[in-house]
C-alpha cells in the first residue's frame, strides 16, 4: 500500500532507516548512484509471499506508561476510577518504574503493528530513553497541568527531545484546560506563539468536562483556548467526543487534527465522537488507543473496527465514515498529526516505518477487498513484522528489541508488587 | 477456568472426547478404574507455562457459509446491501460451495477459540459434512421463510442431524417473524409442540423490523410470537435489539436465551442491544459474531469487549456490565443456549472442548486480573490452542484440521472467481 493509496505486486528497498525504493520492480538506474562501486550488499531480503507491505499505524493518543494500571481497576464510574484508583497509583510511580513500563507498552504496539505513538505522561526523560532503547518512535507531548511539570519543563522537553535521537521528537501541550489554570494555559500559549508551534491536549472528552467550561468562562474549552490564541500555529484534541458545530468550525479554521480514542470512550462511558461532522468539514481525524488503563489494550485494529462502527451506530448509518478513510487515519493522518512528515507513506527517501500484514490468515479470505478486510476483520494476528526506521522490531511473533519480553516482564511484575500487590 | 470461575493453578486429564479430570493435583484413585491394569499410556503431555486453561468460546449465531461476502459489500445502508447484493449472490451458491466456505469460516473459528458454533444457513446437510469433516463441533438452526427451506425439511434435519454423529445437532428455527407467513409460523410452532423442543429466530433486529409487525399484528415480534405459543418449549432471539420492557419480561417468563451481536448490529447501523437490562431481569445473555458479511470478522474477543463497551455507552455508566459477567456469556450460557450442557465449562465428564490462552502476550500483563485482562485486552493473538472433542485442531499458529488452509483457500478462490469476479 503506497503513496497513491493503490495496493500493487511490487518491491521496497531499504537502506539504513529510509526507503530506497517502492515500485512494481523497474529499479530506477541512479539508485545505484550512492553505493559504492555500484555494488548492493544485501543484509536480507524478504519474500513477502503475496502478504502486504502498508505504512506502519501511528497511535496517536497513548500514556504507554499506564500499563501497570491494566484491568486494575475497571467497570467502575469515571470519577470512582480517576480519583480513588488511578491518582493514587500514579503518585507511587518513579520514572524507573515508567520507564519499564513504557517498555512494556512499546511490546504491545509492536504485536499492533504500531510504528510511532502519541505520548502524553509523567516523566518524559526515562520515557524518551524507554523507546529508544526499544528502537521505538515516539512523539512526546507536554502534560503540564496545575499538579504537575511547568511551562518551563515543557520548553526544556521541546528544547532537548527534539535533539535527542532520530526516534524521539516532542510538541508542546497541556493535559487538559480544566486541570489547568488560566494563568497556567496563557503560559503555554505564550510557548506555542515564542516557537510558532503547533499545541495538543486533551479535548472535551466528557460531557462534565465542557459544562464546568462553560460555567468557567461562558465558553466551550475549544472556544476558550482558541480565544487565547492557543492554536494560532496549529495543533489538536485528543478524544473530541463533545464537540459543537462552532467547536467544528474551529478545528477546520485552524487545521486542528481530532485525535479520536474510541475504545476508551467506550470503555469510560463518554461517548461517540462525531467523526462523520468531521470528515463533512474536512477536520482530518487520527486514531489513537488512549491509555491501557482506560482501553484497555493497544491494538490499532480493535480501533480502527470502532472509529468506522461507532459513527454508523451514531449516525444509523450503514454507509457512515468508508474503511479507506479509516485506514488513512491510522496512517497517514496520524503521522502528520504528530509531525511526522517523512513517516507517512511508503514512498522512496520516508522513514522505513513499516508493517506486513499477513494475508493467508482465515480473516483475510477470500480477498474481496483489501482495505475492508484490513479495517473490518483485521487483529493482531495479522501483524507478521514490525519495522521501526529500518529495523525489524517484531517478526512472526518473536521480538527482536534489544531486551527480552521475559526480562521486561519481570520488571513489570516487581512493580506491581512494589506499588499494588 | 473452572466449574466455579476460579482460577488455579493445576491440571486437567483428558480421555477420548471428554474431561477425566480437572484439579490442583491430587489425582482421586478412582480415575484409574476404567484403564486397563492402571497403566495410562499418554499420547502427549502438554506443559500450559503457566497459561490458562478455559473453556472454548461458543458462537452463538453465525451464518458461515457467507464468508465469500466478507467484505464484498460494505459500507451500504442496509437495504441496499441486503437485497442488491447479498441475495443475488447467495443466489447462485451450491450446497459444495456452502461446504468450502463453511470450512473457510470453521479456520477462522479455530484462531478466535471458538470450539462450537450456533449456525443458521441455506443448506444444513453439507453444512453438517463441513463441519464434521473439520472436527468442529456445530448446532444448527432451522432457518426456513417464505422463499426456500420448509417445515417439513426442518423437521427431516432435526431427526437426521441429531444423530448424524457426536459434532453435530440442530435445533427447530425459522429465520424470522418479517420473512415467514403467519400459516408458515403457526406450522414451526406445532413442530416445537410436538417434539416439546426450543425454537430460535432472529428477532427484533433493526426499528423497521419491529414496526412492521406491530403493523400486521398489533404486537411486538416476540409478543406475537408467544401468542402464538412458539417460545412454551424454551428457545431464543438472535440480535434482540429493540426490546420493550413488555418483551423482556416474555424473554423472562420463557427463560428465553437473548444472543447478542454487537460486531453486526454496529457495522449494519441497528443499534445497541439493551444487555444491562436483560440481565437486571434475569435474562441470560449469550454472544455471536452473526455471520462474516455483516460483522465481518469471527472473532469473539471482539465481540467480548464490544458487549460490555456499548452497554457502557448506551446505560452512560462505565460500570455497566462487568467482564466476569460476559465471559460468562461467552462461554456458559452460549453452550446452554445451543443445548451443548456438557460443554459449559471444565469439569470431569465434561466435553473437552478447551482453549488456552497465551499469558505472555504483553496485552496479558501485568495480571492484575485475568479475566478483565481477556475481555478488554484479549485478541486472537492470544489463543495458543484449540481443542474439540479432545482433539486439537489449532496449536500456535498451526492448523490440524483434515485439509490444510491453503487446499481450503484454493477452493473458496475458485468459487470466488466462479461467483463473484
């Protein structure tokens, strides 16, 4: 699946962490040009046996450190979770222990066929070095609110993430404007406007959340941060689930990316996001699996199977929101969301992020239609290789990260009887 | 997983096509009455590494022989996918294709844990052979109407496939109330009457469904139904979607068995079933993927987590509908519904039809609890083995069924370039 959205028979060259080439086999002579003598060394080549080649899914929404949270505390009202059982938790945890329990998160994406995540937590540094030493990409954003971090951690985060290595990168945000003073919020502006930046948090996700909005400043949260000028250079929401027509407007005046997090707005109550509103306004929507805490798994295609589902329940609409659609959001439009513009398609000089998909699988028959299976029957048993800039992370269900699964699993598992057991 | 939900550590002895043990160890001295001289001779020992043990998942409505319309028409609104595109197409299939493309859907069974389904199609007899031939166990269900099948063919299968071999029976159905005259419904119910036996139908699936009949009848599907006497031997809707209080206390005083599919009434725009309130009444749930043109995969972890997140979102309580409590229905209560009583759950005597779930999948971890961990976090990824009738028929990624996927394949292509391309 390439650039043009057309799925071919053809062939991708790698060479370190980019792509060479991608084409029906008719290798262009100047790609020679660069090697010496003109001659290829191959490290490997793979016969993919007729399965497919597609960009790998960005998530982009996630607080990959939350996996000690996991089936700890569910089927419980929103307020009863965050307050009595989450907050405590998370006061207990150091950066050590996030840094491990990124690690394990970075696991699951890659079963995911996840290429890059959205990250939003507490202690950006060890998560920074969780994913590099898992050969993982991730874009961090700001999480400052009342509690916790500061405008002034967030610009050192923008300063030294963005120059760390190859995989990390960081976008200035918030966690969410009623966690945060105004005080505090006009500071972020200032940031966004001091660097031009685009900004994101989380965005109307509870109907609770916009009346206490509303009460606060006569205002949407959208309506408020756009009056400060929060998005003059871009950016967006995560979840977006209650948006007005005005809220809308905004995000397609600005160029705002709606993140949706269906799994977790199902699973915490909140709500259907109207992602065919949208799609009708030209908002670009991206996928993200939010937290394990609230999903509580990290898997694009329970995701991407809801995104489309919940707008037809919404909308009682069979035709609502195409699976091509979807599959753009979980690919394309995420990367460009997090601000990976070289990560977005399969083309000649992107970032080798990519996945195959295997075919031969029972829910891949007969092959009607490609994108429609991948969307609508897809799971994680598909994910036969995960690469990460080139190098093959997750293949066949066997992990190649530099640590394995077994040796992060018994970290995890001394967390949690440190912290909950 | 055991008789009583508990989880333990132990073992579980299996002879022919049933359970001879299950417990922590302390192996009773009687269970070597019926082995000659005591001697066991193993055919094989399977160390589980601490992974679980469960019984299989049952599917408690499916139309296999659709897999050739997976994905061959979505996306449409219902209607027009219904009568433009499916019926054509069935139109042209065999009894030999509904054979291939059972099997197809019997590969796919395998990788999701389920061990038996609650099939309605066009063609029960090679329905059956497929089935039988795959090893897989299969309850059939009437599905006869105005255009094709009969009362009295309803009435041959029952007597004929409730003895064609262990694998397989059926149970008196109709496809549903808007599809058979009141004369055709009157002749299922006499049927029901005279072998004292339960009936299954699909009922109350879309808005239009429910009104149409309250305009031929005055009465809601299921009120008129029970007037007609059809539910006094016990029985079932399939999709139950829109339900009246006045319905769900039929479904309560019949001990009628409500099967959801919250995978199809989501992609078909349908709606929410109102599971938390079948449940407050002492309804018993139980879950089906439906078939693969309308869902489109066969997948029950899907189904599992779809269950409780749109009770969630439809009751606006994060706590609606525990995971114990759909594990349940995904295992129990589907084999009671299909009449499969000794197949219910892990027990001596019971039927072995067992599954085991790989722990080690980063979505598994940490265990802070396991059953939440299967329901929200569960993903075919997950299913290390499938065993029928105490033989395995998946095993890590590897197929032992009679025919290999690949001949399987071969033939459902052809069928699709026969039929469809």
């Amino acid at each position: 699946m390439c650039e043009d959205e057309e799925i071919f028979e053809g062939e991708v060259w790698i060479q370190g962490d980019r792509i060479l080439y991608v084409g029906k086999g008719e290798i262009p002579d100047d790609i020679y040009a660069d090697m010496p003598e003109k001659c290829i060394i191959w490290d490997r080549e793979i016969d993919c046996r007729k399965n497919l080649l597609m960009p790998g899914f960005k998530n982009a929404h996630t607080h990959s450190g939350m996996t000690l949270l996991r089936s700890y505390a569910d089927d419980l009202p929103l307020s009863e979770w965050l307050n009595n059982k989450i907050f405590p938790i998370e006061a207990k945890m150091t950066a050590g222990d996030i840094y491990e329990l990124s690690r394990l998160a970075v696991l699951e994406y890659l079963t995911s066929g996840i290429t890059a995540v959205f990250d939003m937590y507490l202690t950006p540094l060890s998560i920074a070095d969780a994913f590099d030493d898992m050969g993982m990409r991730c874009v961090q954003v700001g999480a400052v609110n009342n509690f916790s971090q500061s405008p002034e951690m967030v610009e050192e985060m923008y300063q030294t993430l963005n120059h760390k290595s190859p995989l990390q990168s960081y976008i200035i945000g918030f966690h969410a404007e009623y966690t945060c003073s105004k005080n505090l919020l006009e500071q972020i502006c200032a940031l966004a406007h001091k660097y031009k930046a685009p900004v994101f948090t989380h965005l109307a996700e509870t109907e609770n959340e916009v009346a206490g909005c509303v009460e606060r400043y006569g205002m949407t949260p959208l309506a408020f941060l756009d009056s400060l000028g929060m998005f003059d250079y871009g950016g967006g929401g995560y979840h977006c689930v209650h948006m007005t027509p005005k809220d809308i407007a905004i995000m397609q005046k600005r160029g705002l990316y709606a993140v949706t997090n269906p799994g977790s707005n199902t699973k915490l109550a909140s709500g259907i996001a109207p992602v065919s509103d949208f799609l009708k306004a030209g908002v670009k929507v991206a996928i993200g699996t939010d937290g394990p805490a609230s999903n509580n798994c990290l898997d694009m295609f329970r995701e991407m199977f809801l995104v489309t589902g919940l707008a037809k329940l919404r909308e009682k609409d069979a035709s609502a929101v195409d699976a091509m659609e979807v599959l753009k959001m979980a690919t394309v439009n995420g990367a460009l969301a997090m601000g990976l513009h070289e990560a977005d398609v399969l083309a000649a000089g992107k970032l080798a992020d990519i996945i195959m998909i295997d075919l031969s699988q029972p829910n891949m028959r007969p092959q009607n239609n490609i994108p429609k299976n991948l969307v609508y029957s897809g799971s994680k048993q598909n994910v036969a290789m995960t690469m990460v800039g080139g190098e093959i992370l997750y293949e066949k269900g066997i992990f190649y990260t530099k640590e394995s699964p077994e040796c992060i699993y018994k970290k995890t598992d001394n967390i949690l009887r440190k912290i909950i057991k």
